[in-house]
C-alpha cells in the first residue's frame, strides 16, 4: 500500500494496479461479510485532479445508480 498518497482516495487503486501488473493472478469475488458503514463523502479541492475526479464520481455513485437517478428524473417530470 502507497501510503505516501496524500487525501482521499486513490490508494486502492495503486494497489490494484501494482497487483494486475504482477505475475499475481487478481479475480474479484462477492464477499457477504464485508460492510462498508456509510460515511458522507468530502472532495477537499487541495486534492490532486485524479483524486478530485474519483471522489466526486464516488460521491455522485453513492446518491444512486444512474438507472434509478434516470427513472427518478423521469417519473417526477423533472426535466422538460
């Protein structure tokens, strides 16, 4: 793990790209015990513009998918 990457964000995936780099093989799987407790999502601006971009994607994913955001405009006549 990179821990000289500084804010939010992007360390994760450092870490996925060092491993899909590797001669390890990676494979991503369902994990039932895993929790990940709601937290609100702040994208500081002193981030770095990859981190800026990432934080705010995550942030925009955690309000909904875009199929449910889409249905959600469009059942409530929200755009004309």
């Amino acid at each position: 793990m990179n821990v000289a990457i500084q804010g939010w964000g992007q360390e994760d995936v450092d870490l996925f790209d060092r491993f899909v780099k590797s001669n390890l093989t990676v494979f991503r799987t369902v994990d039932a015990d895993l929790i990940h407790i709601y937290h609100d999502i702040k994208c500081s601006p002193s981030l770095t513009q990859a981190q800026l971009d990432m934080c705010v994607g995550t942030k925009m994913n955690s309000l909904g998918d875009q199929t449910e955001l889409a249905r959600y405009v469009l059942d409530n006549n929200l755009i004309s």
